[in-house]
C-alpha cells in the first residue's frame, strides 16, 4: 500500500512539469519554424483557414523535437524540488530506496517512448507530406490581390505573357476599392496604354480565374507605334478593364504520391530499403555476368549467352585477328565495343553507388526515429541522479543543465546523420550513439544512488529530531 500511494505521488508531481515543459519548448521552438516561413506566406493572400492549417501542421515536427527535452526537464525539477525538501531523504530513513523511487519513472518513460514511437510512424510523416503538398500549392499561388499602396504593383496572367503595373494611393481591402488608380498596359506591340482614373473597384468572376477593374472619372493616353506621331486621349466616366486569367485562389491539389523519407513511416521506410537492396543485388549479379562475359570474350572462350555485344565483338575479333588496325592503333582504343563495355561498367557502377545512397537514407530516418523515441527513457534513466547531486540548484541548475544536455544530444544526432548520409559508418551506430553514451552515464550515476549516504543523512536527521525533543522535554538540560 506504502509503495502504491508513492507510486502515484511520483506520477502526479511529474505530471505539472511535464506539461508545463512542453507548452514552453514548444512555444520556442515552433515560433522559431514559423519565424523562418513566414516570408514565404506574406504577399500571397492567404485565407485564415489555409493560415490556420498550415500552423497545424507545422506542430507534429515542433513536438517530436520537444517531447523528449519535456521528459527531461520535468524529471529534473521533480527531483530536484524532492531534494530540497529532503523528501528523499526522508523515503531513505524510511527504508525505501532511491532506486526504487526510479520504478515508477521508468514506466512512465517507457509509456512516452510508446507513444513517441507511434507519433514518428504515424503522425510525423502525414503531417510532413501534407504540409509539403500545402507549401507547394502556396508557392504556385499568384498574389494578384495583393496590392500594395503607393508603390507599382505587378499584375501577371498565369500564362505569364500579359503583364499590367498598377499603383493606387489608397486601397480598401475590406470593400475592395481603390483611389487614385493608374495602369500601365504594354502587351500590345503598336498600342501603348496608361490609363488614369479618381477611383475604382476590384471583382472576380465565379470562377475566380479573371479580374475585372471598374474604373470611374478616368482619360486613357495611348502611344500608336504603328504611325509617326500616332496618340489618342480618351476620357470616360466609368470603364471596365478586365485582367483575365490572374486568378488569386489556392489550387490544391490533394493526394501527392512523392514521399521523401521524412514523410514516411516505419513499414513504407523499410520497404523502400527492401526494394533498394533487392534492386542493388540485382546489380551487382548483373555486373558480374557482363565483366565475366568481357574476360572470355578477351581470353578466346567460349560464352554462355550469345548476345548481341557478344555477337559484335566476335566480328571486331575476325576482322582484326592481330588486335590491331592498320595504323597500329590497339583494339582497346579502337574498338567502339570495348568503349561500350566500359561504359556501361560504370554506368552500373554509378547506379549501385545510387542505390547504396538511397537505402542508406531511408535506414539513417529509421534509426532517427527509434533514437528519438527511445531518447525519452535515456532522459528519465538520466535525469534522477544528475538532480540529486544539486539538491540547491533550483530551476536555474534544471535549465542549465538541460540545456547542456540537449545541446550535446542533438550535435550527437545530426553529426550521427551526417556521418551515415556519407556512408562513413552504418546508421546502427551512427544514430544511437548519442543514446548510448547518455545511458551509460545514467546507469552508473544510478548505481551510486547513495544507499550508504542517503541512510546516513536520514540517521542524522533522526537523531537531530530526538535531541530536539529530548531537550523540549527537557529544558533544565538544554540550558544547562
């Protein structure tokens, strides 16, 4: 009953932290992304909802880059507010543990690692691949609407072989009307027009493809190139000038079937490795046929196929018994198959090299995602004894060394990820090294957890306690 009720006192003085932590990690580190695309949002006249989306689902890769930090943090300000308040020395002096205070820890960090791992399979990759689709469609979309007051604002067709400048000294976007408006219009070779009107109003058709400029109290000055001295000054009262094919709706287009290795999951990552391997075998045997082929072929043996660059060669080798040309040329630098044969080596060759790169790729993101899965229980093996050992530290020494941690973890990981992108050792290593050595130096603070000294601290506490209430009881002695 004692080790229950410690058990979920544990899990509920972790839990705040926890949270706390990861809203705030979260926060930086997502405001930080947004910060960096958001120059590619402005001047594109984005609805709130395509705005709104594309923060959603910006998040997953926020959080699978802050879970583990959380776990980390909340342990250490868990413990370190334990210490403090000599909470564990008091579980000592009362027969528990510190080691055993991990057990609970333990399962909450496995819990975490369990939904980290179906958060990188599942979530992580959807998100990135439907994210990618939506930048993508951002990226085609054209900014017609997106005018700028007082400066030359350009107007394309999504042909692009039409193109109007406008400028209007002020613009209403709520009413969609415009004052003082000039446009310039060169698109055709003999009429140059620039037309000038006090105000005007914006409107799409139904298909939102074509924009249509009402103008009022306006002239329009046209140059004719096509005769000396041509000009005309027309004046109106209301003019409609439509712009067509300028649309500024967002196309999307849902369902792309391109995934790069971020955007996949475990099962679609290990496949691509299966194919790329089984792919990369098949050319190897076929290497080694063809560079078999060309030694029999050179030593006068007879071939297992008669194929048509057998067939040919054969013909180079009766019309050349000597090896030679006329004019003493070899037949290696003469003869057009040889130079074919050799091309072809390396063109299988190069292949192979793709090939290894590819599968390597999509076994560097496997491995990334289990390490960062299993970094949760790493950080939680990890945190309890470092927190011990400042039991004055407060929120400045969790911050502190957190940070030193994560700092350290992540240069870990990406030099990990270079290192195998490069194919200089396998990802197996690479990926969890950083793992590795944290928990190795969370298994060996652990085991000197002090039984000896903690039992020490709580017999000293102890005995503090009687004498202060051996002198309470008598005050005569404690003066004396």
């Amino acid at each position: 009953m004692r080790l229950r009720v410690l058990t979920r006192y544990l899990i509920k003085i972790h839990i705040g932290p926890f949270l706390f932590a990861l809203a705030t990690i979260t926060g930086l580190i997502f405001l930080n992304a947004i910060a960096q695309r958001i120059e590619g949002l402005i001047g594109k006249g984005l609805p709130w909802t395509v705005v709104v989306e594309f923060l959603v689902l910006s998040l997953p890769h926020t959080i699978a880059l802050s879970l583990p930090m959380s776990v980390l943090v909340a342990v250490l300000y868990s413990f370190t507010e334990l210490e403090s308040s000599n909470e564990i020395t008091a579980m000592s002096a009362a027969g528990i543990r510190p080691t055993r205070v991990l057990v609970p820890l333990l399962g909450m960090g496995a819990v975490v690692t369990v939904v980290m791992l179906y958060f990188n399979d599942q979530v992580l990759p959807e998100s990135n691949h439907r994210l990618k689709n939506l930048l993508v469609d951002i990226g085609r979309k054209s900014p017609t609407l997106e005018l700028r007051e007082q400066i030359v604002n350009e107007i394309r067709t999504e042909s692009g072989l039409d193109v109007y400048f406008m400028t209007a000294d002020r613009i209403d976007r709520v009413a969609n009307k415009l004052e003082e408006v000039t446009i310039f219009d060169s698109n055709s070779p003999t009429r140059k027009r620039t037309t000038y009107a006090a105000s005007g109003e914006m409107a799409f058709n139904d298909e939102k493809t074509d924009l249509y400029l009402t103008l009022f109290d306006g002239v329009v000055h046209e140059v004719q190139t096509d005769r000396i001295g041509g000009f005309q000054r027309v004046y109106f009262d209301k003019q409609i000038i439509p712009l067509r094919n300028v649309g500024n709706e967002l196309e999307r287009r849902f369902g792309g079937t391109d995934r790069s290795d971020r955007e996949m999951g475990f099962a679609l990552l290990s496949e691509n490795v299966s194919s790329r391997e089984a792919e990369l075998d098949s050319v190897r045997i076929d290497s080694r046929e063809k560079a078999l082929q060309a030694l029999r072929l050179a030593l006068g043996r007879p071939v297992d196929e008669d194929t048509a660059l057998v067939g040919t060669m054969l013909l180079y080798q009766s019309r050349n018994r000597n090896g030679a040309f006329s004019d003493g040329t070899s037949l290696l630098a003469r003869d057009p198959i040889t130079q074919s044969v050799v091309i072809s080596s390396r063109t299988r060759a190069s292949r192979g090299a793709t090939l290894r790169a590819s599968a390597n790729r999509y076994k560097v993101e496997i491995h990334k995602k289990l390490a960062i899965a299993f970094a949760c229980l790493v950080f939680t093996i990890l945190g309890p004894p470092l927190a011990l050992r400042f039991r004055t530290g407060g929120v400045g020494m969790v911050a502190a060394t957190s940070s030193a941690i994560f700092a350290i973890y992540w240069l870990g990981l990406i030099g990990g990820e270079t290192l195998a992108d490069r194919r200089f050792a396998d990802p197996a290593i690479t990926m969890w090294l950083a793992n590795l050595v944290f928990l190795s130096i969370g298994i060996v603070l652990v085991s000197r957890m002090g039984h000896k000294g903690s039992a020490v601290r709580g017999k000293a506490i102890l005995r503090l306690a009687r004498i202060g209430r051996s002198r309470h009881q008598d005050p005569e002695g404690a003066s004396a």
